[in-house]
C-alpha cells in the first residue's frame, strides 16, 4: 500500500546529506522543470527579507526561514520523512523506528510538499519554508494550480491501495485523478463521545495518523496489505477503529478520552 502525508510548517535544521539534487526526486523525469521553477521564484523572493517575511506572513521569530529559502540548493539535506517535525511527525517517530519499518516507510510513504510536489519519504531535502497557499511573485500561477498541472499524469503515484492521508490544502496540489483508478482513499479522523455522536478532531487529528502510520510500518502492513478489505481487518487487531464512511473515505475513530 501507499500512504499520503501532508508535510509540516516546522522543519529540523541541519542535516548531513549533500544539496539537493532534483534529478534524485521522485518522479523526476515529469516533475524537475515545475521544481526548478518554484525554487528559483523562493530564491528570488528571499533576496529582500523583509518582502519575503510580508508575503510568507513570517514573524520576527521567524526570520531565520529566509535564509533557508535563499540557500535551497547549497543546504545540508536530510530524508523527507524525518525533515518534518510537528504534531503529525512527532507521532510518527520516525527516528526511533528499528531499520526494517524505516525501509517500509521510505518505499511506501509518500509526502506532499508546496516546494518539491510529491516526494518519497526518503528524498533528501533542504529546511524550507513554502506553505500550499503562499504567494510567489515570480510564479505565474498559484501554487495549486501549478502543482495540479504539473502533476495530471503520475499513474505510479495511484496504482494499487492508497490511503490519503493528507490536509485538504495539500490534497488539491496533486489531486487523485478521476474516472476508474486502483483503491484511493482519503483518510477522515473523527472521535466518538460516550453519547455515541462522532466529530472531527483538530489537533489530535495529526498525532492519530501519525501514530496510524508509525503502526502500519512497525506491523508490516505498508508492504503486505495490499486491499483495503485487508487494511480493515488489519485495524481491530492494532488497537485501530478504522471504518469504510464512503466509496472512497476511510474514517478513524479516536476514543473521546485522547
């Protein structure tokens, strides 16, 4: 199977990788010429900081992400996956995983970012700072528009199980295509009270998939779930409450308690 994530604002600094070498990017022989092209409108808006903290809305605290943006492509790398910090990573852990469901989340989890498009947990990227709906002045179109364009015609992004598990935002950037396709499903996380009524979870909806993806990878299942019958029947024997809603939704039911 195939998971989705939605990427974080906050990054981990640092890193010990080389800069970031575009043709190693997932699905690079499509999607280089849309990267190239956003990280060169970044860099050109990072040359004035006081311009790109007013356009990124950045505070004085957060001054320090123009210098990320401005040094994309001479910036120590590290993977995608543990890149990332925040709530939704935090859950995750990735780096307290032994070295097997590591592997599992670096072949089977894939990550949607502003900056690079769709990238696999294991691609070596910068800190930066590109939110799905920020302005870029040397970008013609928005950046979902872009983005969407760019990638209309990803077939191996799509084939076989996948749970989408990112933010709306992020969702519209690479939009699952229409007409017949393999088991997509958008992934919903709701918490049910002891009245039986159900509504959906802010802050805790990130640590829950978080957590949800960290047990697919240290169980196996990234590799050996292959429908989503099995994903379902997976689920119970994991501590996880994970029903069918729609045709093509998933919902995640959190005990009120969390």
């Amino acid at each position: 199977m195939r998971v989705l994530l939605p990427p974080s604002e906050t990054k981990r600094d640092g890193g010990d990788g080389h800069p970031v070498d575009l043709s190693s990017l997932l699905c690079a022989d499509r999607l280089t010429d849309t990267r190239q092209r956003i990280v060169t409108a970044v860099g050109h808006l990072a040359k004035n900081a006081a311009t790109c903290m007013a356009t990124l809305r950045l505070g004085p605290k957060l001054a320090f992400e123009v210098e990320r943006n401005r040094t994309l492509l001479t910036s120590p790398t590290l993977p995608a996956i543990d890149r990332y910090t925040g709530v939704l990573f935090d859950g995750l852990s990735t780096l307290t995983l032994d070295s097997r469901a590591r592997g599992d989340l670096m072949a089977h989890v894939v990550i949607q970012s502003a900056l690079w498009g769709p990238i696999a947990a294991g691609d070596q990227i910068p800190a930066y700072r590109l939110s799905h709906n920020s302005r870029l002045p040397k970008l013609p179109a928005s950046l979902t528009s872009t983005w969407s364009r760019a990638t209309a015609a990803l077939p191996e992004l799509w084939s076989g199980l996948v749970l989408d598990a990112r933010s709306e935002g992020y969702v519209d950037l690479t939009p699952a295509p229409d007409g017949p396709r393999s088991e997509v499903y958008f992934l919903r996380v709701v918490t049910r009270d002891a009245g039986g009524n159900m509504r959906a979870l802010n802050h805790f909806n990130k640590k829950a998939k978080g957590e949800l993806v960290r047990s697919l990878a240290e169980s196996g299942a990234l590799r050996e779930v292959t429908t989503v019958d099995a994903l379902l029947a997976w689920a119970p024997s994991h501590g996880w409450e994970l029903e069918r809603s729609a045709e093509s939704e998933l919902t995640l039911v959190i005990p009120a308690a969390l």
